[in-house]
C-alpha cells in the first residue's frame, strides 16, 4: 500500500509518520498518535466534535486530510493546558457549566480558541454565528456562549499566559 | 433550613477532565490485540432470512470471525423482562428482518476497513414479504403481519381512567374534539452507540459501552449470552449522550459480545452516525385523538384521549412511553372524569422508544394546543383557565398519584408577570404558554430487578477523605456531581473530599440508572441515607469522646464535630476519623444506603412542575418561525446544583424546541431519507433564544433535602409552546408536528379561506 512521510507539528511536538495519504487529519491525531481528546460525531463535516487549529484557523479534522497539512502546525484540545495551568477559556468554561457529556467539548473550545484569537472582543452575535458549526445536544449553547463572552469581557485577564 | 452546600453553584466535579481531553468515552478505549467490528444491516423492511453464505468474507485477509444469528442462543430479549410476549427483539434475528437497518450479521477484523469491506462479500438471501409503515394501516384485518400471531399488529394497550366520562361530558358546556400527530426525533447523542466487548478464558466478560444504565446491560446481556449477571462487568465511565436511547441492548453491544465471545479478542463496534439514525430507536410518533369537555366558566369536566402510538418492529420502551403519554396527558390539571386508551402498533419501521420526556412531550404539545383554543372560544384569560384547573399541593391524581408539593400556581402567576411585562408585540410576534410536570423516576418494575432501585455505599479513608460508591449513571446531567452535593451535605463535608465512584458494575451497587428523572431522587435518597449511616458511627466515637450531656445533639457542618447548641464546642473532622477507625480495629467506616419506592401510588414519588413562555416570530412570507425569548418558571423542589438545574434547562430547550419545529425522520417505504447532519436539521447556537430560568422553591417530603426532578420535565413544555405562540401571533394552529415552515403557509391559506 503507497505510504507517504507526514511532518506534523502537534501542540508544540514534531512528528514524522508514514500514513495513507488519504488518511485524514483526524485520524492522525486520535489513531496514529492517540490524542483521543478530539472527537468524531458524524461523516459528513457536520457536527464540529473533530475542531483543531491548524495555523491559527479552526478546521474540522475530518475535513481535511492530514497531508494537506504536512509541515504546517496543528493545536488540539490537549493544547491548551500548560503544565496543569488551564486556558482562559477552559476555565470558563467550567465556571459556566458549558459542558453536559462532554463530547462536543473539546470541538466548542478550539472553536471558541478560534474565535478569540481572531475576534478578541466579539459580540454575542458573532459568538453565536462563531460556534455555528458545532453541534452540541445537552447544553442549548447558551452557556458556551456565555463563557466566550466572558473571557471577551476580560473576565479572565488574569489567567491569561 | 441553611445547606452548606446545597443550592450552592457547584463546578461539575468531571469538569477538567472534560475541557482538557482526559475524560475517556468508549470510542477511545484501545485495548491490546483489539479487533474492530461491522454490522451489516437488512436492505429491506420485512423479509424472511432464507440462508446467509459468509465464506467469501472470510477469506478476506484479516477477517477474523463472521456471526449470525445461528451462532447465537437466539435468546428474544427486551427490556419488559417480567412481559415474556414483549420480550420480542433478536438482535441478530432467526428468521426475518422487520424493519431497514436491523442487524443480520457482523464481522470481526483488524481493521475497520477491512470489516467494511467484509460487509460487501456477505451473501444474504432474502424472500422480500409485504411490509406496513404506519400505525393506522397496520391495524387493519388486511395489514401484513409484523410479528406472528399479534392480532392487528397490536403490541400493547395501556387504560387509564377515573371519574364517570359519560356524565362528565354531559355536564360540560362546551365540547370540542382533535386530531393531531406528533414525529418522531432522533436521540442524536454526540457519541454514537459503541461498545469494545472483551471475553476471556476465564469464561468472563468485560463491555465498554455508552450506556444510560450499566446494570440494566450487565443483566440483559448475561440473559442473552446465557451468563451469570456477575461474569458480565459493564463499564461506562463516560458516556456522550443519552436522552433515553441508551438504556437497551443495543447492535454494538450484542454484536461485539457474540463476536469476543468467538475469538477470544476484544472487538470494538462504533455506529457511524448513518448507523445510529436507522438503527438506534427513536422518540415514538403518536397519533392522538382528544376529547375535551369544560364548563361554560372554564372548569375542566372531562377528557378522552385515543392515541395510537408507531411502535415500529420491536416493544423496547414503547411500552412504557405508552402508559406515560396517557398519565401526562392529563397534566398537570385536575379533571372530573378522564379516560385515556393506548395502542401501541408494530410496523416494519425503526422501533420507537423512550426520549427525554417519555411521551410528555408528545402529550402536552396536543393538550396545550387545545387548551388554548378553548379559552379564546369561551373568552377566557389563558392564564385563568390554568390556574383554575391546575394542580395544588396534596391533589389526589384519582387512583393514580398524591400529589406532595407543587408550585403550578405560582409559576403561572410569575409567567403571567412576565408575558405582561412584554406590553404589546410587533406584528407577527406570539408568546405561546405551556404547563407541564414530569415524574421523578418511575414506580415501575418491569424489568424484574430484585434489587433496590438505588443503592449506595459511603467510605470514610483514614484521612477523612470519602469514597461514594454509587450505581446511579453520569451521562452529562451532572448526577456525580449532585450525588458529591447530597453526600457532603450529609456528612459535613466538602464536595472535594469526595471522590465518586459510577459507571462499573464489578465496583458499584447496582442501580436501574439514568432514564425517567430518577437519580436525583432514588438515588439521591440512597446516597443520603448512606451518608447518614456512616455519620453516625462517626457521632458514637464523637459522642464517647466529648461526652456531652446526653440531651444535647452532636452535628457535622463542614468538616467541624460540634454541639448543635454550641457550635464552637466541637472536633475537628479530620482528627476524629483518625481516632474512630482506630476504634473500629483499623476498619474504615463505611455508610450503606438504599431506595425503593414504597405506597407512592402508580407513577412516581414526586412531581415536577413549571410553566414555559416562549416568544416567536414568525415570517408570514415563508413560513419561517424564529425563538427569540424563553422564559420557565419551574418547581424541582429544593434545587441541588442551580448550575446544573440551569444546563438541563437550557438543553431541554433546545432539543424540544427542535422536536417543535425542526427535528422529523421523514421516511418512504421504511426509509428514513435524512439520515446524517447535513439533512437532519438541529438547533445551532445563533437559531437559540435567550432564555430565563425562574426558581419556584417548594419542599418535597419524599426527596433528599427536599428535591424533585429537574432533567426530562423541562422538554416537556417547549414544542406545546411554539404551537401555542403561534396561535397567539397569527391566529392559526399547526397539529401535526414538527410546525414546519410549510405547514404554517398551509395553516395561512387555510385562514385565509374561512375567511
């Protein structure tokens, strides 16, 4: 079977794999390297559970494959956290309760990464039509909406890196 | 009464582990020499299997093991387990196929790719029979027969009455009768149904699986491999989802046990989410037939209700929403006489079951909508003809229920407030209004379980620190969390000395888990009593050690032993369980507690009650409805957690809203032609209105600290709401749901002509 050699950068680590080349990112990161925090909720790019950013752009994972993303940088969930010390938007989140099961979650935060990194002061509108392409089923989004809002406001300023 | 900790703001304790990566769901278990599995599922909604040659799959490289229905005990199972005749579903079936979608065979291989493409070398021959899709063809004498020996394909039947109907009717001023249909919905759970089964040579089985209830898998399962319920651990650490489609055996579950059981390898089986559209069950359509007879002054005389509900191929829990769509029918009013007769109707579709509401949706969606052209028709205030008839506090619900505490009163009158306060709307803009009440977990033992409902064990470490054992399952409501609140409440703890122990079988009491509104009460009660037992034999050392007067009472409050009279005087927690367990010969101290409903009536201990608000707009041009406001006045007793009662509130909107307007499986010949995200439409965060939670605190005596439910009943108002609001911004009702953009153009030109 043709193999192609991906370089791969993921929260900060370098990888080189042999993979198929028509493997797509998400499988890269939750088989081949095993970063099971990113998720998969449907097949057709559709419910936003496999968000990463690749280069400062949000991208659902299964949209793309992991070859057109060769040599460039890829941040997951598991990117957020420094050494124990959580992401301003991780903790709203948890002040907020915008999580119920938890699976659309790490999709919503690299959304909401996405978002805050483009937009740093959004309104509720543009947070809204921000998380338009994630789907979440317990938590009727308004308290994800909140949470983002919240770091917007500066509300968590101070756990900022 | 203060709490410490109850009604206070309190983080989900899973809270990291969910925003950082760490909480592990069954798609990410890899266990070592793992296979993957694939199900392939029937082309046709009724055909008799005649032979199944799977040889070519086989000698595909890296197959490892095909299985069929004959390499099962072909054991006819279903969660009625005391109803042998509902126990009616194979899961790799015998004989035939019933619906597009069931399980015929499933195959085990290295990869998934390679079980994908055994799938195709699968030979199945089939002898396509007549089929029937809906439930009021398939009650026809001529209609194709579902199941052998069912008489009009008539599943189950469920009567509730009470009252003379007759005379009621007689006595009434004004009679008006309706015909609606509610859809179906798809549960839709993020994570698909999944399971890695796990058999050993030890003759012992292990299951990941997603799963609303681990016991309730650990005894189905042990019934159809032919096992011990104890040789069977199920374990569901976290769970993607729920909404009461994961408490039955499911394809994933059945599939991978049979195929591990084979070839002593683990075997992973993940849905696609196509596969958890056409084969995972879903909300039961209902035909509904209302009869409704009031006084010229809005007093509630009578109703009679005939609903016909699409069971689809198999009973599963269609037969307990069927009992529940009739008691919640006559929610949450008081009726001189009712009269309710369900039928539940097999077709060669995809079975129907339990969703979060349980048939309450379904049932107050058409009672709401009626209600309010009654009051526009007699010229009464729509907030006055449900106040007048609403429950009260100690209500007997005749022959059915006891009504404890109940806040209907004074969540109408604060949604009264509130919709007044929005003075006149725009154009084309409604308020639609709808009551409701739910149950706090059911009172019924189908399932035959000869354990309590809810059961838990409370362990005190040397250190002070609490382990909290507990069969209660976390699917995202927060139940860990809630039960960590009622435990350190309990006890004097705080909620970080606890550590919560769900989710596995082979470690925690059983528990029939989290379907029905259930855990906060039953288990809640369960973990209450057992916090309470392992408190007192801490207050005996304490009492022993401080030996106070023996009139005065010892108490724990946050991690301080003290007399109640003088809290100052007192121990400190940590020093005194030191002591303690010396005392006890080195044991740790452990608290057992269990619930089991006792004279509570038919239904439930308790009952929720709230009342929704929900502001619309609706373009006359197209038809397209848009929420903008919600606002609940809602009665869980004494809230937990108000972050949690918050999230389950706002949720329950969004799903019941989407069963309002947006959520359908339209189907053709058993089809379901939208099964994926792109065609299945959800609400997405800018399609949310802004919502407003209103706390109306009663006290229930049956619950821990006072509580009730606070999960399922909140999605019972909202699709009822939207109909309503319709009615209020334009005049016209839609009675067949989801109110789709086309429906309210045809309800327009309908207006239109009588005009």
């Amino acid at each position: 079977m043709e193999r192609h050699l991906l370089r791969i950068t993921v929260n900060g680590q370098e990888h080189e794999l042999y993979i198929n080349p028509k493997t797509l990112l998400v499988e890269v990161i939750r088989d081949h390297l095993g970063l099971t925090g990113t998720k998969r909720g449907c097949e057709t790019v559709s419910c936003g559970a496999c968000t990463m950013i690749v280069e400062g752009m949000s991208v659902k994972g299964c949209s793309v494959l992991a070859m057109q993303v060769d040599g460039l940088k890829v941040t997951t969930v598991e990117g957020l956290e420094d050494h124990g010390k959580l992401h301003p938007i991780q903790k709203a989140f948890i002040d907020h309760g915008s999580y119920q099961c938890g699976f659309c979650t790490s999709g919503m935060l690299m959304s909401s990464k996405a978002l805050l990194d483009e937009n740093p002061k959004a309104t509720i509108k543009e947070i809204r039509e921000g998380l338009d392409g994630n789907l979440c089923r317990c938590t009727g989004y308004n308290s994800i909406v909140r949470a983002v809002d919240a770091v917007c406001k500066g509300q968590y300023r101070e756990d900022e890196a | 009464m203060k709490y410490n900790i109850i009604n206070t703001h309190t983080h989900n304790i899973d809270g990291v582990a969910k925003v950082t990566g760490r909480a592990t769901y069954t798609v990410d278990v890899t266990l070592p020499g793992m296979l993957y599995g694939k199900i392939l599922r029937s082309p046709h909604p009724h055909a008799k299997i005649i032979n199944i040659d799977a040889s070519k799959a086989l000698a595909l490289s890296g197959v490892k093991g095909v299985v069929t229905g004959k390499d099962t005990l072909g054991v006819k199972q279903g969660i009625w387990r005391r109803y042998s005749e509902l126990c009616d579903e194979q899961i790799l079936p015998l004989e035939k196929v019933r619906y597009i979608g069931e399980p015929v065979a499933a195959v085990a291989a290295i990869s998934e790719e390679i079980a994908e493409a055994a799938l195709d070398l699968i030979e199945v021959e089939y002898e396509v029979l007549p089929a029937v899709y809906d439930a009021m063809e398939a009650i026809k004498k001529e209609a194709p027969v579902v199941h052998e020996g069912v008489e009009r394909n008539i599943n189950v039947t469920r009567h509730i009455e009470w009252g003379d109907l007759e005379e009621a009717f007689e006595q009434s001023d004004y009679i008006r009768e309706d015909w609606f249909k509610c859809s179906g919905q798809a549960h839709m759970c993020m994570e698909t149904r999944s399971a890695v089964a796990s058999y050993t040579p030890e003759k012992k089985l292990t299951v990941w699986t997603s799963t609303q209830s681990p016991y309730y898998m650990q005894a189905l399962l042990a019934g159809v491999l032919g096992m011990k319920e104890s040789d069977v651990r199920v374990i569901a650490h976290y769970v993607g989802g729920g909404f009461g489609g994961k408490f039955e055996l499911d394809g994933a579950q059945f599939c991978a046990s049979v195929l591990s059981m084979k070839l002593f390898r683990p075997v992973k089986i993940v849905f696609t989410r196509e596969e958890d559209f056409i084969a995972s069950k879903r909300r039961t359509p209902m035909y509904y037939y209302v009869r409704t007879g009031v006084k010229k002054d809005g007093t509630f005389m009578a109703r009679e209700a005939r609903v016909f509900t699409e069971g689809g191929a198999y009973t599963s829990m269609g037969a307990t929403a069927l009992y529940l769509t009739g008691f919640f029918h006559s929610f949450p009013y008081k009726w001189q006489a009712y009269r309710y007769d369900g039928y539940r109707v097999y077709t060669n579709t995809l079975p129907s079951t339990s969703m979060r509401g349980f048939g309450a949706p379904q049932a107050q969606f058409c009672s709401e909508t009626q209600i309010d052209i009654i009051a526009k028709e007699l010229g009464i205030d729509r907030f006055e003809i449900r106040r007048m008839n609403g429950h009260t506090t100690n209500y007997e619900v005749p022959g059915q229920a006891t009504i404890a505490s109940c806040g209907l009163e004074q969540c109408i009158n604060k949604i009264e407030d509130w919709v007044k306060s929005r003075g006149k709307l725009p154009a084309n803009r409604g308020i639609g209004i709808s009551c409701y009440g739910f149950m706090s977990g059911g009172i019924f033992n189908w399932f035959d379980t000869p354990y309590s409902f809810s059961s838990a064990v409370v362990t005190i470490n040397c250190d002070g620190k609490v382990d909290l054992h507990v069969g209660c399952q976390e699917i995202g409501q927060g139940s860990n969390t809630t039960m960590a609140m009622i435990c350190a409440e309990e006890l004097g703890v705080r909620v970080e000395d606890i550590r919560v122990h769900s989710g596995d079988t082979a470690e925690c009491p059983p528990d029939l888990g989290a379907w029905g509104s259930r855990q906060t009460l039953m288990a809640g009660n369960a973990t209450k009593m057992a916090a309470a037992d392992a408190k007192r034999q801490l207050l005996e050392f304490a009492t022993a050690k401080m030996s106070p007067n023996i009139v005065y009472d010892l108490d724990i409050k946050d991690r301080w032993i003290h007399l109640v009279a003088r809290p100052e005087r007192g121990i400190d927690y940590f020093e005194l369980v030191k002591e303690a367990l010396r005392g006890k010969e080195g044991q740790r101290i452990m608290g057992r507690g269990y619930y089991t409903p006792h004279r509570k009536g038919m239904i439930s201990p308790a009952y929720s009650y709230g009342v929704q608000a929900l502001e619309i707009d609706v373009d006359p041009e197209t038809g397209k409805i848009s929420l903008l406001n919600c606002v609940t006045a809602h009665d869980c007793g004494q809230p937990v957690n108000p972050l949690g009662v918050h999230g389950q509130l706002e949720g329950a909107i969004s799903m019941a809203a989407g069963y309002g307007f947006l959520e359908d499986l339209p189907m053709e010949d058993g089809k379901i032609l939208n099964p994926n995200l792109v065609d299945y439409k959800l609400i997405r965060a800018p399609e949310m209105p802004e919502t407003e939670v209103i706390e109306i605190e009663t006290y229930e005596p049956e619950g821990p600290f006072g509580a009730k439910e606070a999960g399922e009943g909140l999605t019972n108002p909202t699709a009822a709401a939207l109909s309503t609001a319709l009615y209020e911004a334009l005049g016209i009702t839609v009675k067949q749901l989801p109110i789709t953009p086309e429906k309210v153009l045809g309800a327009l030109r309908e207006k239109a002509k009588e005009a």
